[in-house]
C-alpha cells in the first residue's frame, strides 16, 4: 500500500470504527536544577500539600536522614507537542535527595500522580471531534523510569485515552519523552515554614516520537498529532515545591 492510499484511507477506517460504537463516556479530564535560561510563559502551579509526604520514597543504606529530604513538587504543564498544545491537569512528583555516602549527589525516585486533560479537537481534530464521547481525546503523563532532579532530567510517557484506543496507546511506549529542563529565572521562596518554593522552567529541545500499540487507528492518530515530532516541541511550566529532611518526617 502506498503512503498516499493509506492516509485516503484513515478517515475511512475512524468512521467505520465509529458507527457501531456505543456512547462510552471519555476517560475523565476534560480536565536541584529546575541552570539559567530563556524565560517562556507558563500557567500558575498548585501549591503543594506541605503535610503529603506519604510516597517520600525509601533512603539508601548508610546515609544521613538529617542530610536527605523528601520533596513534593507540584506544576501545571504548558505542553506543545506535536500539532497540539494544551495546559495539562497537575501533576504531583516525589522523591529524595542528598549526600550518598561516598560524598556524591543520590537521589530516589518516588512517585508521581497524574490526571487526564483533553486533547482539543478529539481525535478528528474538529469541533464536532472534541464534543462526542466517541471520538474524544485525552492524553496523561506518566513516569518514564529515568529521572535526575540535580541535572533537571525526567523522562515521560504519555497515555493517550479515548474509546476508540486500546489502553495501550501511548506516546513514548518503547522510549519515553526525554526532557531536559532549564529554568526560566530565580527561585522564589513563598514560605519558609512550611518551606514552599516557587520557580520556572522550560525545555524546548526535545523530540516527541510517534504514538503506538493504539491499535487500527495508530497511523491516524500519528497525523492527526503531527507526530513524531523532531523540533518545535515546548514543555514549560511554572512549579512549586515542599520538603522535609528525612529525621523529621512521621
């Protein structure tokens, strides 16, 4: 088959997937570094729960829990990837740092909670796309396993939901989205007890590959997004961030 005929026949192939289908409602959600850099707008960030240290992360053997601390860091992401761009539901991350006992830097990963946001213009990428429960779109990150929050590095997967796709389909299945952040400014501290800080950040360098395992409509959906991407991907945010050292945790 050639490139031409497959892509006359994505529309085809959505609109038979479509008509049988029964009005199942879309999956919810309609809804250290971090160096200098460039300054990118971002939307304002929760502040995070100064008393949530409930998936603060287990320490190494032989540390100091007086020198490590739990962080929860909290933001909304401003995301472009791709032909969209949208201000993702927030997202909450922890984990640990501090002196490992050889004098170098260590680190934990903890956890990370995330909500499904819609992808405007569902899967049809038109009004009438958003508004249908069949054809809707939303799209969660989730961690991608690789994370270093004193060189402001963190991979991340991103499901794609909709009822037409298997739970499978996502963005950075094989090999997460690799970011690369840079801070936008200075910090800014909202309170020192309990400490809150507040900064920005941005990462507008790194490449979005190709949804996949998303079933029939794989090809589709890589179009429709504009996906892979290579350049004029944008992460950028405005976060905030909570911590204890570990001998004063519960």
């Amino acid at each position: 088959m050639s490139k031409a005929t497959a892509a006359r026949r994505g529309p085809s192939l959505l609109r038979r997937l479509v008509a049988p289908a029964t009005a199942t409602a879309l999956l919810a959600g309609a809804g250290g570094v971090w160096a200098s850099g460039a300054a990118h707008a971002a939307p304002t960030a929760a502040t995070p729960s100064a008393a949530d240290y409930a998936d603060c992360p287990a320490l190494p053997e032989g540390v100091d829990p007086a020198r490590w601390r739990c962080e929860v860091h909290t933001a909304s992401p401003k995301l472009t990837m791709g032909k969209i761009t949208l201000t993702l539901a927030p997202i909450t991350m922890t984990h640990a740092e501090g002196p490992l006992p050889d004098g170098t830097d260590g680190g934990v990963w903890g956890a990370m909670h995330s909500a499904p946001t819609a992808v405007p213009g569902g899967l049809t990428g038109t009004p009438a796309g958003a508004h249908s429960p069949i054809t809707g779109l939303a799209i969660q990150p989730e961690y991608g396993g690789r994370s270093d929050f004193y060189t402001g590095r963190l991979s991340l997967r991103f499901r794609l939901l909709s009822p037409l796709l298997p739970p499978t389909c996502t963005i950075g299945a094989g090999e997460p989205v690799d970011f690369q952040v840079k801070r936008s400014g200075p910090s800014k501290w909202v309170s020192q007890d309990p400490p809150v800080i507040e900064f920005s950040a941005y990462d507008d360098a790194f490449s979005a590959p190709a949804p996949e395992h998303c079933g029939p409509l794989t090809g589709l959906l890589g179009r429709r997004l504009g996906l892979p991407a290579a350049t004029g991907n944008l992460l950028s945010y405005d976060a905030s961030y909570t911590f204890k050292t570990y001998d004063r945790l519960p």
